[in-house]
C-alpha cells in the first residue's frame, strides 16, 4: 500500500490540470467562519491538488498581516487543532486530494506528538509543515511522523545553502517547500527572478518541488511551468475569503 | 554509593543551544542560516582580544562602569538584614539594557550590518539600543508595543532624539511579545543585512548565551565588590525576572559559589491565567520566538496574555537558562504582586533615597520577603534600572 507521504508525492507529479503545475491552496481553519470549513475543504479537494490546512496560531512569526489576522479570527471563533482533526475525521465525504497539515511547532507539541499522528493519520492527513521547526529541532518529530508513512516536509529558501539543500531535499515522499522570496508570506513575486532558483532547488532533491510565499494570480501559476512541481496560494486566498469571495471559484480561476 | 556528578554549569549551552532540554533554535529556515552566522561571529568576536578591550573601554568610558555596590542602610534596619544593591540603574540609560545593547551593537558593526532593528518592552532596551547605535553609527528601528508607547512614553522620545524610528505594534496584546513578534518578522525579511540586537536572554540560540555573556559583568563586578566591601560572597542573590536578562547576569558568575539564587517573577494581580507574568511559576514548557522554555499557554499551546504593572516584565515566556535553573533546583523562584512591588518602590524611596524602575522593586520585594523568612542575612539585591521611566505609571497607580 503506498504511505500517506507518497501519495501526496503522486498528487503533486499528477496534477488535475496536465501542463500546470499542481496547485495547493493553503486556508486558515476556522477563517473566516468555523462553520464553513468543511464545506470549503471539501470544495477546494475537487479543484486543487493537495490542501494546506493551516493551525492558526497566537504569534505566527513566518506569516505577514494578512495570515495573522485571519489567524487571530479563527482562534476567537474558538478553532483548535483538535476541533481541525475532528471536524476532517467526520467530514460527509473523502476529500478528493491530500491534506497537508501546516502548524507551528507549539500547539503539536501541546497536543502530544503520539496522539497527534493517530488523529491526522484518522483524519487524512499526509504530511506536516511545521515552520518554526527546523531540520536541527525536529529529529524526534520526523523520526516519528516517517515510521507512520507521514510526510515532514522541508522549506528552503533562497538563501539556503546547496549542501544544507541536498540534507533537506533527502529521502522521498512528500514536497521541498521552496520559499520563493526571502520574507514573510504575503510580499510580490516576481517568476522571472525564481525560476533559476527553482531549477537549483529542484537539482538537488529527488521529491516534488513546491513554490511558495507570494503567488497570487494564474499568470503566477503558469509562469512556475518547468520550474516547479506545484504553487501553493496562501495570502490571495484569504484575502479573498475576507472580502466574502467564493474560495473554490478564487483557487478554479487560477487554473483556467 | 556514588554521588551525583554536579552540573558543569560552563558546559550549557551546548553546541545545540541547549541549556539541558532548553533552548534550541525554533527559526523559520530562512533565518536559520542568519543565527549560524551570528554565532560564529559571537564566538570570533569573542576571542578577539581587540574586540574585548574595545567593549571594555565603552563600558568603562561611556556606560560609566563598574557601577557602584552601595549598602542599603536603611532596608537593612528595616529588613533586620545586611543589604545591599548592585546599581545598574547608574549605567548610562538608566538600566542594565545597555550592556547588552552596546555589546550587540559593536558585534552588529563587526559584522558589517547595515541596520538595526529591536524590541522593547518598558523602552529601556529601545533606549540602550537607540544610544548603542547612535554611539557606533548604525540607523535603528524600534518596534513597541502600542500599550508600552502609552505608559512608557517618556522613553519613546529619549528613543526618538537619537535618531530611532519607534513603530507602535497593535496586533496581539499590544506589548513586548507583539513587539518580538514584528521584530523578527522585519529580520525574517531581510536576514542579510538586519542584525536583531535582541534584549534579553531569550530567543534562539545564540542570543540566550549571547545576552549572558554581555550581562555578567552585573555579577562578576558584584562578586569582588562584595569580597572586596564585606569579606565574604553574599548568602542570596535576588534580582527581577522579566525575559531574564539582568537575573542571569547577575546569577551566572555565582553559579559555583554557595550562594543561594532567587528570581522574582511578576504576580500581577493574581494566579488566574492572564493576570500575571510568571512564566517559570505557573507556565508549561513550550515553544515561542525560538526558544523551549517555560510558557504561558492555554491547553491548546496558544500562548496567552499576560499582565504585569511593569512594562519590563510582561512578558509570556521566559530565557531557557532559567528554565534549566529551575529545573535542577540551582535557582529558585518566587513571585510578588503588583501591590507588593510598588510598596517596595515607595519604601526604596523613602528610606534610600532611590526611585527605583517597578520591574527592579520585585526583586525588593522578593528580597523582603526572603529576609523576614531568613533573618540575619547578607543579600545581594540587583538594582536593574531607576524608575524616572515610571511615573505615568506611577500616577496612574495612585489613580486607580
Ligand atoms: C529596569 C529593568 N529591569 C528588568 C527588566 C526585565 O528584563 P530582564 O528580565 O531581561 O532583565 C527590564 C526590561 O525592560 C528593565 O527595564
């Protein structure tokens, strides 16, 4: 049977829309209403490639404006990592795309690795994005979530070394999580300046290459073709979800 | 029977940054290779004899140090004990802010950055920031806490006539964790040229160990002062616990010695979450602004806010030496309330003459307490900073 992390490998080599790189919308679970959430995962799961489901978090240092206050909403709704687990267990239907868990180090850690990777494995869950943890603290929490066939998935950013590169890129399963700019999510890209940057990136590892941090619109998405395996669009969603936009349609028209 | 081997107290941090199970380096990756490159260039300067004699010579000519260890005559008839107060609040500034401050900032200078940016909380270490960088020539930035602008206002202008831009943070609580927030963020974003002159012993490795180094001259003054003045090494040693960098100044050169170690934390208004800022008294070990450290968090490891009367110690986490303190038993900790502080801030200045900054009276009223306990005793009292920075505090003390 392949393991939750090849899967979401898969779905990123074998995106719906052939020609395209695959796209993974990120939200923030309970923006801007706990009681959309389901409904929007579920909607994303038929156009996009894989999901980033974030964990809002009291003080999101990697995040800019726009992701901290959608933060801080969701959490004066009262969402929790475990009402987020709970709510993608008992979803109406199997979402149809892999789920990827995005969370600073500190509320896993409140919840317990153990029990963390049971209720992620029940909820779908193929792999984690911890930002604030890095290669050199997160042994113990890779080591664990591998053994469960789970993905750890790496950032690098351009300023990443290429032998510290090669360390993060090993192994297979999963994405590297390149950061297209060197800042926090939320400032302008511009594809032209990146793709040699992705192409490096994409030398020194065997697994799926995803972009990341200030993709905003199609033009961003196709402009990656060639250079990475996937686009993930974290600020301009929510950005249109704040202004009461339809996400679903928001993440279709960036791959038409 | 073998007895315990006794902790190395030199051998922390490790070369993971660790100070037993604390610490570490919780960065996102693209400041991972900034905080490599920090300690590298901490370890050089470090062993730069030139670099030393040029800190030594700014502490000494421009800090105005050693600062002095005056008897407390008066707390002493008062107390039944023998006190006395180690004056950081005679450095340049006003508080032991700025020897770390200027410490970074001739290390920024080292590194060829080309600006500066900082946190503050009370506005003590914006202020040593502000008068660090002026001093070695470097543009600087500020973030405060909107709530700090407001009742540390007179420190936003001593901070603004030396030519640093204050930005007031709104998000979050408004305080010194927003405030580290935005701060890192700014370093998030320009990592190469930014150097973070963090100001207390928190933060990822290296900046506990480098805050450390940059604070001990606190203790390793006091000590000879003390053998110098009474013949002998005090019986404790007390000192306000905010983020921890005064504290473990104070405490580090005595490690060894048999002295006994007591941090004050803030008790606010009371036990309940949200009404004080005593981290290591009723937090939970987690992860904030890099560091695993004792927290205060919710059960779902949301981090919380707190509440102290002092601007300098409102702070939700804690630097993780303390944690390891605590932890072994080195150190132990004690926390005093908002009330008990200012009664201590009043008593400092009747009977001392010295008005005393409030996070500085906790460790006065934390000494009190200890000596009515433990009569008969010779306690070393950190004076971390003069209180000129308080009075609309203080005003709105009276009012309330
Ligand atoms: C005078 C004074 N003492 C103590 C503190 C608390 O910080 P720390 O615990 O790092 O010494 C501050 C912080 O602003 C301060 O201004």
């Amino acid at each position: 049977m392949t393991s939750p992390a090849q899967r979401l490998a898969d779905a990123i080599r074998h995106p719906k829309h052939p020609g395209l790189p695959a796209v993974m919308p990120y939200v923030t679970s309970g923006f801007p209403t706990r009681d959309g959430f389901a409904e929007l995962v579920l909607g994303l799961s038929d156009v996009a490639d894989a999901i980033e489901i974030g964990v809002p978090f009291s003080d999101p240092m990697a995040d800019g404006p726009v992701i901290q206050r959608s933060s801080r909403i969701a959490l004066d709704g009262g969402a929790t990592l475990a009402w987020i687990l709970e709510t993608l267990t008992s979803l109406p239907r199997k979402p149809a795309c892999p789920l990827v868990l995005m969370s600073y180090a500190n509320p896993l850690m409140a919840f317990g690795y153990e029990r963390l990777v049971d209720a992620a494995l029940a909820a779908g869950v193929c792999g984690f994005i911890v930002p604030d943890m890095p290669w050199e603290e997160s042994e113990a929490f890779r080591v664990l979530i591998a053994s469960r066939g789970l993905a750890s998935i790496q950032l690098v950013t351009p300023v990443t070394p290429d032998d510290r590169l090669s360390k993060l890129g090993q192994g297979e399963g999963g994405f590297v999580y390149a950061v297209t700019v060197t800042g926090i999510t939320g400032a302008a890209m511009e594809p032209a300046e990146i793709s040699s940057y992705l192409d490096r990136v994409r030398s020194l590892t065997g697994k799926p290459v995803c972009a990341g941090f200030g993709i905003r619109t199609a033009a961003h998405v196709r402009a990656l073709s060639g250079h990475a395996d996937g686009a993930i669009v974290g600020t301009a969603l929510i950005e249109a979800l704040g202004r009461g936009e339809d996400g679903v349609a928001f993440v279709r028209a960036l791959v038409a | 029977m073998t007895t315990p081997t006794p902790i190395r107290w030199s051998d922390w941090p490790d070369a993971r940054g660790r100070f037993g199970p604390f610490g570490g380096r919780y960065v996102p990756e693209t400041l991972f290779p900034a905080v490599t490159r920090l300690e590298e260039a901490a370890v050089d300067a470090f062993a730069d004899p030139a670099f030393m004699a040029a800190l030594d010579a700014e502490l000494r000519d421009w800090v105005g140090r050693p600062t002095p260890l005056t008897p407390a005559r008066g707390l002493s008839r008062l107390w039944g004990a023998d006190v006395w107060m180690k004056r950081e609040d005679l450095a340049h500034t006003g508080a032991h802010k700025i020897n770390n401050a200027l410490g970074q900032a001739l290390l920024a200078k080292r590194m060829g950055a080309a600006r500066v940016v900082a946190e503050t909380g009370a506005g003590q270490h914006g202020v040593a920031t502000a008068a660090a960088c002026a001093r070695v020539g470097l543009p600087c930035v500020v973030y405060m806490g909107a709530v700090d602008v407001k009742r540390q206002a007179p420190n936003v202008r001593r901070m603004q006539l030396m030519g640093t831009e204050v930005r007031a943070v709104t998000a979050g609580d408004a305080t010194l964790r927003a405030a580290i927030d935005e701060a890192m963020r700014e370093w998030v974003g320009d990592p190469a040229r930014t150097f973070y002159v963090l100001g207390s012993a928190v933060g990822p490795h290296p900046y506990p160990w480098l805050v450390r180094q940059f604070q001990r001259i606190i203790g390793v003054e006091a000590r000879a002062q003390m053998l110098k003045q009474t013949g002998s090494l005090p019986d404790v040693a007390v000192a306000c616990v905010g983020g921890g960098s005064n504290s473990i100044g104070l405490f580090h050169p005595f490690l060894d010695d048999a002295v006994s170690l007591l941090g004050i934390e803030p008790g606010g208004r009371g036990r309940g979450l949200g009404e004080h800022a005593a981290t290591l008294t009723y937090g939970r070990p987690g992860v904030l602004h890099g560091t695993y450290s004792m927290l205060l968090q919710d059960a779902d490891g949301q981090v919380v806010e707190t509440h102290s009367v002092s601007a300098g110690l409102d702070y939700s986490a804690v630097g993780p030496e303390h944690a390891f303190l605590q932890e072994t038993g080195r150190a132990t900790y004690d926390v005093v309330s908002d009330e008990e502080a200012m009664e201590a801030l009043a008593e400092l200045c009747a009977h001392e003459g010295i008005l005393p900054a409030v996070e500085s009276a906790h460790a006065f009223a934390g000494a009190r307490r200890w000596a009515k306990a433990n009569p008969g005793k010779r306690i070393l009292v950190g004076l971390s900073g003069r209180g000129d920075k308080d009075l609309p505090i203080l005003d709105a003390w009276e009012a309330r």
